[in-house]
C-alpha cells in the first residue's frame, strides 16, 4: 500500500439479517449495496459485524463464504475489502441480564455468544478455547470486561497464536479479502492482565523475574523499580509479537492493520498499546477518532496530538494513514472527511447504530454508511492531486515514548506537555510533523522542538547533538535529557554540556495495584541557571554551538503556553511559504504537491452541533457517539487574506463540499477570498510556487 494511494472507505455492515445466509434476498442485498459502495466513490470497504470472531466458529463455512461473496461483488466493481474482527475478545454471560447488556450495549457485533457451559466444551486445533483466556493477576481467575461483556484470549499464549495464525489462513483462503483489521491484541484489562502461566513464564525466562502478588508494592506501580519496568517492556513487545504471528500468517505485502485510539496517552502502558509497536508489523496506521468529530462542545482539537503521533509514524514508515470517524448524518460524515484530508491522512467513515442502545425499528430514518459520503469522496476522487504530497513544513516535533513509559505515571509528568505543544502550534497555524525518531542531519527538519522529553536513550541523545551540529536549531523547554531510556538519572544531562543547571524535584506516585497516579497531579515546575543567572519560567535562553541554535527556557508547555509563544520562537528561526494575515477561527495545514505545488488546506476551529433529539432521548446506552445531525462553522472570519512567498500571480480556490473552484488573483504576495456562510473547509493551491 503507497502512502498516496489515498484510501476512501465506509463499513460494510453484517447485522442480524446478514445470519440467514446462503439466502437469495441476502445476495440481492450485496449487490444493491456493491452498488451504492461505487456511487459513493468509496474504494474501501470494511466489514464491521461478526466482530468477536471466535463466537462465529461453528458458523465460519456460512460467514466466510458470506464475506467471499461481499469480495466477489465488491471486486466486480473495482472496489477492495478489508475484514475487520477482533482477534481475541469473546462475549460471555452468566445470566439473561448480561446477555441482554451485551445486545444492548454492543448490537453491532452481531453478539452471536454462547452459554458459558457451551463455550467450554469448544475447540479449535486442538485445544479447548477457555484455556486461551487471559488471567487476573489479582484474583487467578479469567478476566471479564463489563463494558464488552467479554472475556480475552492472552496473546502470550503459544497454543491461542498458533490457532489464531491457523484462522487467519482459513480467513484468506476461503473470502477473497484484500487487506485485514486484526482488533484488540492487547491487554484489554490493563494492569489486570495477564496472570496465565505463559506470561509468567515469559517474565522469567526473559527477564529473569518472578511476577510477584499484587500485594508487592515495591513492584506494582513503583516506577523506581526496574522489575516493573521490565515488566512493562514484556507487556509491549507481546503486543508487537502478536502481530508479527499475523503478519506470518498473512504474508509480507497483505495490508494489514490493528484498531488504535492513540499512542500518546499517559495510559497506554496499562494496556501495552502503542502503534510505535503495531507499524513493526503492520503496513498501514490505524488512527480512530474517538468520541463525537467535532464534540458537542463544537470543537475538534482534543484528539489532535494522538492523530499528529500517528501521522508521524505513518510518514515515518512511509505508510499510509487511515482516519476513523464516527457519525450517522451526511454533515458529520463530510466533517469528517475534511478533518481527514487537512490532517493529510486517508478516510474511513463509519456510524456506530448498534452502541446506541435503539432498537432496530428505532434506526429506520438513519442511512447506510455509503450513501454519507457521496459528495466528499467523488469530490475527492475527482481531484486526486489536491491531496497527494507532503507536508510543506521544516519543523518537527518530538514525541518521547521512553518518558511516556517509564516516566510518564500521569499526564503532569510528560504528556501534557506534548498535548500542549500540539494544540500551541495547530492554533497558532504552524504546520509541523510529530517524529518519533530525532531527525537525521541535513534531512527535511531544520527546526525541532522537544518539550519536557526527560527521558533520552542514549541514540537518542547523540542524534540530538548531532542533529544541533549540523546547523539544526532545536527548541526546548523544561526538563530535558535529564534521564536514560528507562529514567535512570544521567550522570551527564543533556543540557549540562550547554552550560545549563536544570533542576526539577521527582513527582512522588506511590506503589499501588492496579498501578495509578497518587499524589497531587500538580505541574512540578521546571528550575534553570545559565550564566550565573536564574531564568524565568517565561524566558528563553538563546546559546550558539557550532552551526547550530539551541532555545531553552524552565518553562513547561502545560503551564506556561501563552507566555512562551513556541508559534514565534519557530518564527524566529523558520520563514512559512503561506501564513495567516487574517483569519480568524480557521486553521490551517501546509502541504507540498507532486509538481512542486504550495497547497493550502483550511477548516474552522468551531462549530455550533444539532443533535437528533427525538432519538437522542431514547438511547439506552450512553457510551458511543451522539446522533449529530447538523454542524455549522462558528465564529470565523468570512474574509481570509494569506501571504505566500514566490511569484505566483494566480491561485486556484477550492469549496471542496460546496462544489466550486476558481481562480483569485496574487496580489503584493497575498490572496484576499470570502468565505460563504456554509462554507467550513476550503483549499487554495499556489500553482508552481518555489
């Protein structure tokens, strides 16, 4: 899969309906909604139902050859499948009333489950399925997660790999299916999981640790202990090691992915989930936009440094990067669309009908995925070179999964600090790249920021110095490189060789299970001496090495954003081809054609959001996303003026959703448009700018 190759996709649903296969009403269904899948301009489809997969095991001849079918119909008309399961997540009840919670609450698997009586007398090559179950470490008994009704297959244990590898084989062979969303292969349960022998084994023979009771705080959440740490490490590479199983199964080339909310969560080593681990195996990066898009609050912005992480990696890897949104009416679907093509990622619209606790009878009035997405993906598909490319930016930020991991005990620890960075550069409409990797010198970044990252393994610190030798100029505020990898303090920090005395006292979390924060959650506040001199947490610290600049100032972006201006500090280092003269409440996203072009990308900051109150009131189930049926652009400038560098004296304005493009002209450097009132995302190219 190229990185280009731009991916337009919706969810091919499987409901109840879809069970009565080999049925002729069913293959008629496919081919209807093969149909509108090619009106749409869509060129992905992904199955979302039959999701707790090893539920399925005594139907997998009828849903294969179901989802076979789907392939073949799909593939007749020149348009791709991915299937989409979890790998590990098994529904189970005790009672009619957790069966009832199940098809609640999750209807959109299709909980197809069997009694827990049933369920132990199943096999699959070879082994019983409940000796696969993941253990609590607390109470040795298998985990069960009440928001899923399920309990978890332990991706350590050798006999549930090989089983899994068995069925993904089968999975190809028998359905035709182009690519592959392997969900869930993680520790689900977070610090619950897994207490089965196999992961205790892996801990000894590896690590060379015995996993102690929970009772063992000077292991269980003590971050000053290398044991738990290790045990931190085991849990991650599990994660990883699991998929490389699937990428065996699958082959070198299969497209193959897994379901990833973010990578940058102070939280993700509860649960071992980073896709930092998962583009080791996989070849495409899954970025799923949680929560409503934009929230009910008419914004957008809370998730941008989870989706600019995995942007990150996505270029990094040279992999394409495909964006999950959920919504049921065509505004949010288009909204979601835009926000996917101004990030620069590929799109996946999806409605989420059966987290909303209705009926199905309740559902009539909401439409098929596709037919939400009509006017943006033929849009899209008509215009291919507007969203081709790369980012138009010199400046990178560094996102430190070393103090994440083994620092990062809250978000006041470190990742604040980044979400901050983030959200300062997006509002402020600096184009930027998140890297995870300090660039190599006289490469695509000459400017680097890096905030609070105190935790630098040792090739991270080299590269840091010699990115700076090269002629970089790095930007760094608070504690930096104070630490090695797994936050041993350094004998030599990072900033001690610029002359600089950074103190900063040590959040104190005390042990606990399941690990959690303690203490206070308050910011610890960053201390600095240079040249004799103390310097405010406000100040920046300019120091010339070689041909490179250093800007260093205490303060710490989660508590002194406004007054360190990190937008004009990269100003003072990095001239923009296109910046904001005035436009206020839109942001804005630089980006670089194939031919050389300057092509501008732009989406409102805020919205007012219409919700369908009627259905809104008879939701059952109040986790999933809301019934949004109309968004509006709130608060921006209707007249936008943009300065560009070159001598371009046109430019090519595009309303992508409105349909209409034309031409403006170039005037002393600078275009002036007006923006219609329903208007919230626009494009404007700089043909052949240098």
């Amino acid at each position: 899969m190229h990185p280009e190759e731009k991916i337009r996709a919706a969810s091919w649903w499987l409901t109840w309906k879809d069970l009565q296969w080999p049925d002729d009403d069913v293959a008629e269904a496919i081919e209807r909604r093969a149909d509108a899948f090619v009106s749409s301009g869509a060129n992905w489809a992904v199955v979302f139902g039959a999701h707790f997969r090893w539920d399925y095991l005594p139907l997998w001849l009828n849903l294969h050859d179901l989802i076979g079918t789907i392939a073949d119909a799909l593939h007749r008309r020149g348009v791709k499948l991915f299937d989409h399961h979890s790998s590990v997540l098994t529904h189970r009840y005790a009672s009619i009333a957790e069966a009832r919670t199940m098809r609640r609450c999750n209807r959109h698997h299709i909980p197809f489950a069997p009694s827990r009586d049933v369920a132990s007398t199943w096999s699959f090559n070879g082994e019983l399925l409940d000796s696969w179950r993941m253990i609590d470490v607390a109470t040795g008994k298998p985990v069960f997660l009440p928001a899923y009704t399920a309990e978890e297959f332990c991706i350590n244990n050798p006999g549930f790999r090989a089983a899994y590898a068995k069925y993904v084989k089968m999975l190809l062979d028998s359905t035709g299916i182009d690519g592959l969303m392997s969900d869930d292969g993680f520790f689900y349960a977070g610090w619950s999981a897994c207490g089965c022998r196999w992961c205790r084994k892996k801990f000894r023979e590896q690590y060379g640790r015995e996993l102690p009771p929970v009772t063992d705080l000077t292991f269980w959440g003590n971050y000053a202990s290398d044991a738990f740490k290790d045990w931190i490490e085991m849990r991650y590479a599990s994660t990883r090691e699991f998929l490389e199983n699937v990428r065996d199964a699958v082959g070198p080339d299969f497209p193959l992915m897994s379901c990833c909310s973010s990578s940058a969560d102070h939280a993700m080593a509860r649960f071992a989930l980073t896709y930092q681990e998962f583009c080791l195996p996989c070849n495409c990066i899954m970025l799923e936009m949680t929560g409503n898009t934009p929230g009910l609050d008419g914004t957008w912005n809370t998730h941008f440094p989870e989706q600019a992480l995995h942007l990150g990696i996505a270029a990094r890897r040279h992999f394409p990067c495909l964006g999950l949104g959920y919504g049921y009416a065509e505004d949010t679907a288009e909204f979601i669309w835009a926000f996917n093509k101004f990030l620069g990622s590929s799109t996946w619209v999806s409605t989420l009908k059966g987290r909303l606790g209705l009926p199905d009878s309740k559902m009539t009035a909401l439409r098929d995925d596709p037919e939400l997405v009509v006017r943006a993906y033929n849009w899209e598909k008509q215009h291919p070179g507007l969203f081709a490319g790369e980012t138009d930016t010199h400046t990178a930020l560094f996102f430190s999964r070393w103090t994440r991991d083994f620092y990062g005990m809250t978000p006041e620890d470190y990742t604040a600090d980044y979400n901050h960075a983030c959200i300062e550069l997006l509002n402020h409409n600096v184009t930027f790249d998140v890297v995870t990797d300090i660039p190599e010198p006289c490469g695509k970044y000459h400017t680097l920021v890096i905030c609070s990252a105190q935790c630098l393994s040792d090739e991270e610190y080299g590269a840091l110095n010699r990115f700076l030798a090269s002629g970089g100029c790095v930007i760094a505020s608070g504690p930096v490189g104070r630490r090695e990898r797994r936050a041993e303090m350094r004998h030599s920090p990072w900033l001690a060789q610029f002359g600089i005395e950074c103190e900063m006292m040590d959040a104190v979390h005390p042990g606990s299970f399941p690990p959690g924060p303690g203490g206070s959650g308050e910011v610890i506040p960053c201390r600095g001496v240079f040249d004799g001199r103390e310097r405010k947490a406000s100040e920046w610290v300019r120091i010339e090495r070689n041909d490179g600049v250093l800007l260093w100032t205490p303060g710490r972006m989660q508590c002194n954003a406004r007054e360190l201006d990190l937008a004009g500090a990269i100003r003072s280092m990095e001239r923009f081809p296109v910046d904001a003269e005035r436009a206020d409440n839109w942001r804005f996203r630089c980006f670089r054609g194939r031919n050389g072009e300057r092509i501008v990308h732009g989406l409102a900051s805020s919205f007012t959001v219409s919700l369908m109150e009627e259905l809104e009131k008879q939701r059952q189930n109040p986790r999933g996303n809301n019934l949004i049926s109309a968004i509006r652009r709130k608060n921006s400038a209707s007249e936008i003026v943009l300065k560009t560098e070159g001598s371009s004296l046109r430019a090519r304005l595009y309303f992508p959703l409105a349909g209409s493009e034309s031409e403006i002209p170039v005037r002393d450097g600078s275009v002036i448009f007006s923006v219609p009132p329903a208007v919230y995302y626009f494009i404007v190219k700089f043909p052949g700018a240098e």
